[in-house]
C-alpha cells in the first residue's frame, strides 16, 4: 500500500526558498576551498512506535516540539532492530541544525510504502511526482517479510518548488564497506554533482542479508563540480541507538549528505555519516 499523509493547504507566505540544509552558497564556496567543514551543531532525535506509520508521526510531532524550522533537517532515517533490545520496533531518527537558516514553521508530509515488492520498485515509486521540497528518502524491512520506505517533503510546497526528475542508484555487498564503496563509485560513474544527492539510504532485507544502500539524486538540481564522497562508519554491538546518533553528531561536518542506519548481523547495527569532500 502507498499511503500519503494529509496536511494543510498551500498557503500564500510560504517561504520562496525549497532548498535544504547548507545553502547553495556554501556548497559553492566550500566547493571552491573558500570555506572551512566546520560543524554544523548537528542534534538528533527518535522515535518509537509498534508501527510505522505512528512512529513517522512521532518523529514529525518531536522536531515540531523542539521548534525546528523548515530547511533545518539534514535528513530523517528509517531502521529497527538495534543492538539495544529494539527488536520490531518501528524507529525513525533525524538530524538537524538549528543554525542552519529557517525558511518558515515546520509542516512535514510523507509517502509510506509497506509492501513486499523488490526494493527496485520501491525506489521507482518514491521517485514518482517528486518536487524540489522532498529532503529525505529512507526504507528498512520490515515484519513478516515486508519493507517500508518513507519520503519526507516539507509543506507546504514552497513558491519555487518544482517538479523534479529523481533518479535512483543501488549497491549491494557482503559486508557494509563493500556496498558503501560501490554507491559512492556508481554515483560517480552517473555524472551525479556536489548538491544533487538527495538521500543515501542503508537497509536489507534482515540482518544476516546482503547490505544494501540506495541513492536518489535529481540531476536537474543546481551541481558544484564533481560529487567526491567520504563516508564515516560505526558498526558494532557494544551499544544501543543514541550512542550511534551522538557519534554521527559529532563527526559531521558542514559538508553533510546524510545520516543512515540499519540493523546488522548478530544484533549488532551499523550507522554512516556521508559527506561531500
């Protein structure tokens, strides 16, 4: 099933900006050498439910109470079955900067799919009658035999927002380095741009599957030069969820794609900050 949550109209004072996190400026600049990675004062936050979709209204609901603004998500992450004892729960984590400039309240929609399809179709459907305002594509499987994946747009839709052309790559390896390595290699390969990477997201289909990561750019968007991508990596048992929350906090810098997770083999889990270089 493909579910699309409600939210208000358009209305006529929304912000003219549809761009996300570091501004165009910035990635210009860094680009270019003229601006130091500095932090970004990244945070985070979670939320838990017994089903997906209440637990998507819980993430919402949070970055609302902690008086995010629109443009101030880096991105929000799909995954369960942590090392903390979290087995089947529904888990959504997302990061923010606060000092990252506010382009207006936050309003946030969502596309669900629950369904038992290929992870191809997935990325396909998640691409579809996407506009400028999408920041974040995620998927995790589910149970019994399910996946889900989640697309998160700010609402209402901007002045400038436009529809755009999302395109989708996909890595799979034996261990989690392995695929990292070849999402950043295939996004090279494709021409995809500094800027133009909309998420990159890690699931499978059970721990002790294949590691898959999944990519979705728009081509249109406004590039910087080439997309050379660093990745940093935490993958172990030896503690729960926000531990690996606060570590990818404190290693992100300004250059920041985006923060994934999923579960891992052994009850462990694994956590990759991606980042423009």
């Amino acid at each position: 099933s493909i579910t699309l949550a409600l939210a208000p109209p358009p209305v006529s004072n929304v912000p003219r900006a549809a761009n996300t996190g570091p501004t165009a400026l910035h990635l210009l600049s860094s680009a270019l050498g003229e601006l130091p990675s500095c932090s970004p004062q990244l945070q985070w936050v979670e939320a838990r439910a017994n089903c997906w979709i209440e637990a998507a209204e819980g993430i919402i609901a949070k970055l609302k109470a902690l008086g995010v603004r629109r443009g101030q998500i880096i991105s929000i992450d799909a995954h369960k079955d942590g090392p903390d004892g979290s087995v089947e729960q529904a888990i959504f984590s997302a990061y923010y900067s606060t000092s990252y400039q506010s382009l207006g309240p936050l309003n946030i929609n969502y596309t669900e799919q629950n369904e038992v399809y290929a992870w191809p179709e997935f990325y396909d459907v998640a691409a579809q009658r996407a506009t400028s305002d999408v920041f974040s594509i995620t998927g995790s499987s589910n149970f019994p035999l399910l996946a889900v994946m989640y697309r998160f747009a700010y609402w209402p839709p901007a002045e400038n927002s436009v529809p755009v052309d999302l395109r989708w790559l996909e890595a799979r390896g034996d261990n989690w380095t392995q695929a990292a390595d070849s999402i950043i290699e295939k996004l090279a390969n494709a021409g995809v741009q500094r800027g133009q990477i909309v998420s990159i997201d890690a699931h499978n289909n059970g721990p002790d599957d294949q590691a898959i990561f999944s990519a979705h750019y728009n081509p249109s968007a406004l590039g910087f030069g080439n997309a050379s991508i660093k990745y940093s990596l935490q993958n172990t048992d030896a503690y729960g969820w926000a531990q690996f929350y606060t570590n990818a906090t404190r290693s992100a810098t300004a250059d920041l794609i985006g923060i994934t997770s999923s579960s891992n083999t052994r009850s462990s889990a694994v956590t990759f900050v991606f980042e423009y270089q």
